[in-house]
C-alpha cells in the first residue's frame, strides 16, 4: 500500500496536470493539433514525474537512516536549538518529567514486564533530553547545526503538520571562542545551512540568535527589530529601558554595552554579509544573557571586555541549574508565524502552480479579448474604406460584418466562451458598432424592370392576290393560299384577332379608307367561316392609305403598301361571350 506521502504526491500531480490541462485547453490562443500535441507532452511529463516520485525515489519515511523523533504534539512553535552549550540547556535535572510519563515509570505490576518496562524508561529519558515542552511550545535538540537539514528532513517525512511551525535557535557561547575568524566560519555554516535549509522545504523558517556571555547574571534580554525587553524570572517582561533605570542595575550597564556591540559588529555583521554561497541572513530575533561560567578567561570577549571597560570577572566553573534556561518569552514572540500545515512544501508548491494557472488563465483572456476587437475593428475599417458607391466589395465587407454579428449573438443568447469570460468580455460594445455600420449600408439602385413587349404575331397578305383593283371581294381560288398564310393565327383566350386593310394613296382618301375596312371585314367572315373562332375574338379596322410601310411614289411600294394585315393583340375579356340583357318588366 502506498504511503500518505506517495497518495499525496499523486493526488498533487493530477491536480497539477489538469490545471495544465485546462489552462491549455480553454485559454491558449492555439490551433487543435498543437493543443492535442501539448496535451500528449503533459500527460508523458506527469506519467515520468508519477514514476521517478513513485519508483525510483521512495518516500523519505522508508529510509533507513531516518531517525525516530519524538511526538511534536502541539500547536505553538517548534524550535530547533542547535549550536554549543546545549548540554546545559537540555541538562535533566533542570525540567520535571510530565506527570504521564512519571506515571508510566510506576505502572510495573509484574516482574515479567520490568525489562520492556526499563527499555521504554529508558528512551523516554531519551527523549526527554531531546524535547523540552511547554504550554506556548516545545525545544528540540538538534546539536550541531550540520545536523539542521537532516532533523527537519526527518520531521517533513514523519510529521509534516508541524513543518510550518519550525523556528531555529543557534546558541552562541562566545566564551568558548578564542578566536574571531572561527566564531565567523561557525555562523557562515549556519547561512549555508538556511538556504539548504529554504531549498528543501521551501520555506523561510525564523532564526533566532541566541548569545550568551561570561559576566555577572541577568535575566534574559530579548531584542525584536527595535525593541528591547527584559524577561525576569517568574515576573512579566519590562522594557529594557525601564530595567537599566533600576539602581542596582547600573552596574551591568558598561557589559551590557559591549555584549550589544560585540552582537552588532561580530555576530550581525558576519551573518548580513552575502556572496554567491551564502545568503544574507538577518534574524528573527536576539535572545542575550551574561553569566555564562567561564573555566578560563581566555576567550576574545573576555580579553575585548578587560581592555575597554577595565573589568574582568573571576571564572566560574558551573552555574546552578535555573528554571530560565531557555528564553521562553520568545515562544510568544514566534507564535504568530507557526501555523501547522498539511503537506508541507508540496502544497505551498500546489498553491502557486494553481495560482500561476489563474494568473495565466485571466492574462490568456485578456489577449483573446483583445484579439477579438483587433478582429472586428479591422473588418470595420475596411467596411469604412470602402466607398458606398462600389457596390460588389461594399456588399463582400457587409456579409463579413453579419457574419461577426451573428456570432456575437450567439454568445449573447448560449453564454461567451470561457476563453473570454475572464477578461471582461467586450461583446456587447462590439455588437452595437457592428449594427451602427450596417445601418448606413445604401443598396446599389435596382435596375429597370425589363417589360417583356408582346409583339402581335403579324401575317401579312397581299392586297391584289386576294382582290381585283378597287374591289373587296375574295378572289375564288384563295383559299390554299390563305390557310397556309393564316396556319399561325390561333386565337387564345385574352388575345385579340386585328384584322387590319390598307391602301396606297391612289385615288380618293376617303373611297381609300372605306374600301381597306371592306376587304378586312371579307376576310374577317371567310375566318369566321372557316373556323370555330367566336365572332368577339376579331377586331375590324380600315386606315386607308394613312399607314404606309413604303414609299408611294414608286410602283414596287405601292404595291406593298396595298396589304392586309392580321394580328393578335393581348386584351382583357377577349374573346367572351358578351351577356344578354333582357329588359325589365317595370
């Protein structure tokens, strides 16, 4: 079964993946083979990363060489004490055992139980000289401050709730150097140690400095930024200033001074330096102290302190164990900054990757945003350019300025995509300048309705094959020659059968007029009497010699002016049977 570590990186991974995923999907301005291309690349890269976590790198708790850490229960902090003296510090004798564990050192009732009973005493004493609780919080012994990353690679693996919630204190026993440049390589370790430190967690944990110098006692003096206080024994914290008024306090005001100095010059000053191996480190806070015992005043403080104060104080070799080993007021001060977490680095990570996909998401909107009015501005400008008078590009630029508004309606009826919902989406603006430039389109003029004239289907018969001179009777023997003529007279309904005589101007104008309407009106009953024709389908109609179609003054026109013509012409109500009126009787 996989560990809570492996579900995690895995459940993180998926996450991760599918912000990608969507990002890529929703929001990049790509065509469909590039996105599914990427998409290909992202499931491989998750697949690997899901593989190397999983298979190649097992989780850190199944390590050999992790060490067994004791149950970091609590809420406040949980400071990582490293540096020198600390055997001082965690000494047993200076803190009650809790009263569960005194209790579980006396529940032995059988003898057969005595030596699990002896081994579990023994590593509760153990941890005890490891992890000193309180109510605001607890202290962890790590040693050496090579030992750093390692501890809090054990506490990430075992308990990574309380990741948040690490501080670290370098103890600083300056009487035990004799030396500056070592007192300096010490505190380069623990820059060097901090930023592996950041590297593996991700996290920026607060250091605090912790001095402690030969002298006469005093409470612990705690400096945050730029205050001071002083934190008695069984009494609540005084400003430093406040304190050093005191009568009886004068005295420590010239060690006081050079310890301030000593911290600022030496201490912070080798600490704030920065190059391209160690960063610049600036506490959190200082935790100060005198009364150190000193076996020999050999140290460079010692020495440093007698030439510029002229004091110089009789070496100790123990102090008596005191309930203020440890400056407890700085647990009140790191409170606010240890909160425990769920996941550790890996969730920190999650967050900015979920964060950086939201980032993107809304700066991806924005750029769709604004390619689509770059999109529809050009479409207006050329729809602008384009004089009204040049009917066919004016009419193209039209049809694309419909096609832009049919699209923004249908993203204003089903909901714009998402693409553009996260950058304030500009399609009503866009809708209305689109509808503001198709309103002035001024269609091309219609051109002029082409009326189909109906020409009558005109035969002409000449005048003196079908009468003698000045006559209007039919000649006998016509009639082949009028059916093949006539062949294409058919009447229709609403077509009127004209038939029309004329005359050359020879002789009199009004005998002329007559006679033309008597040789139309012979030709007119032979029709009637040749055919089923009604009689209200034909039209009689002489115009003597007013109608020419050639000249008069020679023969040959004469001759064609002297016709007959028959014609059908389209009337209304032709060819009906006209109804009988019958009188009244009234």
């Amino acid at each position: 079964m996989p560990n809570a570590a492996i579900v995690s990186r895995v459940f993180y991974t998926i996450i991760g993946t599918a912000a990608w995923l969507g990002l890529l999907w929703y929001f990049f301005p790509l065509p469909m083979w590039a996105k599914g291309l990427f998409t290909l690349v992202i499931v491989m890269l998750a697949c690997w990363q899901l593989w190397r976590r999983g298979c190649r790198h097992p989780d850190t708790a199944g390590r050999g060489d992790t060490a067994d850490l004791p149950l970091l229960a609590t809420q406040g902090p949980v400071v990582l004490v490293c540096g020198e003296g600390l055997d001082a510090l965690f000494a047993e004798q200076s803190f009650e055992q809790p009263p569960e564990r005194q209790s579980a050192q006396h529940s032995a009732q059988h003898s057969a139980q005595h030596a699990e009973q002896h081994a579990e005493q023994q590593s509760e004493k153990q941890s005890e000289k490891q992890l000193r609780k309180t109510a605001q919080g607890c202290w962890l012994r790590v040693g050496d401050v090579s030992a750093l990353c390692d501890v809090v690679r054990d506490i990430q693996a075992q308990q990574p709730r309380q990741l948040g919630q690490l501080s670290i204190m370098y103890v600083c026993v300056v009487d035990q150097h004799q030396n500056e440049a070592v007192l300096r390589a010490t505190l380069k370790a623990l820059s060097q140690q901090i930023r592996q430190l950041h590297l593996l967690t991700g996290w920026r944990f607060p250091v605090v400095l912790n001095c402690q110098f030969s002298g006469p006692e005093i409470p612990w003096i705690i400096v945050r930024g730029e205050q001071a206080v002083v934190c008695p024994v069984n009494d609540d914290p005084i400003p430093l200033r406040q304190w050093q008024t005191a009568g009886h306090h004068i005295t420590l005001l010239p060690v006081l001074s050079q310890a301030f100095t000593f911290i600022r010059e030496i201490l912070l000053d080798e600490l704030a330096r920065a190059d391209r191996f160690y960063p610049a480190l600036y506490p959190f806070a200082i935790a100060l102290r005198t009364g150190y015992p000193a076996k020999e005043n050999r140290s460079f403080w010692a020495h440093g302190l007698h030439r510029r104060t002229c004091l110089q104080f009789p070496p100790r070799l123990e102090r008596a164990a005191a309930a203020d080993e440890f400056p407890q007021a700085l647990l009140a001060l790191l409170s606010p900054y240890a909160l425990p977490v769920q996941g550790g680095q890996a969730s920190r990570r999650m967050v900015c990757l979920l964060m950086c996909c939201a980032l993107s998401a809304i700066g991806f909107s924005i750029a769709n945003n604004r390619n689509l009015i770059e999109q529809i501005g050009r479409d207006l400008q050329r729809w602008h350019a384009i004089p009204m008078s040049h009917y066919a590009p004016k009419a193209q630029s039209l049809a694309v300025l419909q096609q832009d508004a049919l699209l923004l309606e249908r993203w204003q009826r089903q909901g714009e995509p998402l693409k553009y919902s996260l950058g304030l989406y500009p399609g009503q603006h866009l809708w209305l300048a689109l509808q503001q430039a198709m309103d002035t389109y001024i269609p091309p003029p219609h051109a002029p309705t082409r009326v189909e004239k109906h020409t009558p289907n005109t035969v002409r018969l000449d005048a003196l094959s079908l009468f003698d001179t000045g006559k209007h009777q039919l000649k006998p023997g016509n009639t082949k020659m009028l059916v093949n003529a006539l062949i294409g007279i058919n009447a229709k309904p609403g077509w009127l059968i004209v038939v029309a005589g004329h005359t050359d101007i020879t002789g009199d104008a009004r005998a002329n007029q007559v006679l033309s309407l008597k040789r139309a009106e012979a030709l007119r009953d032979w029709m009637l009497a040749t055919s089923d024709v009604s009689p209200t389908c034909f039209a009689v109609q002489g115009y003597g010699a007013t109608r020419p179609i050639a000249t008069n003054d020679t023969a040959k026109g004469r001759a064609a002016n002297r016709r007959v013509d028959i014609s059908l012409v389209p009337q209304v109500d032709a060819c009906q049977v006209p109804i009988p009126q019958y009188a009244s009787n009234d």
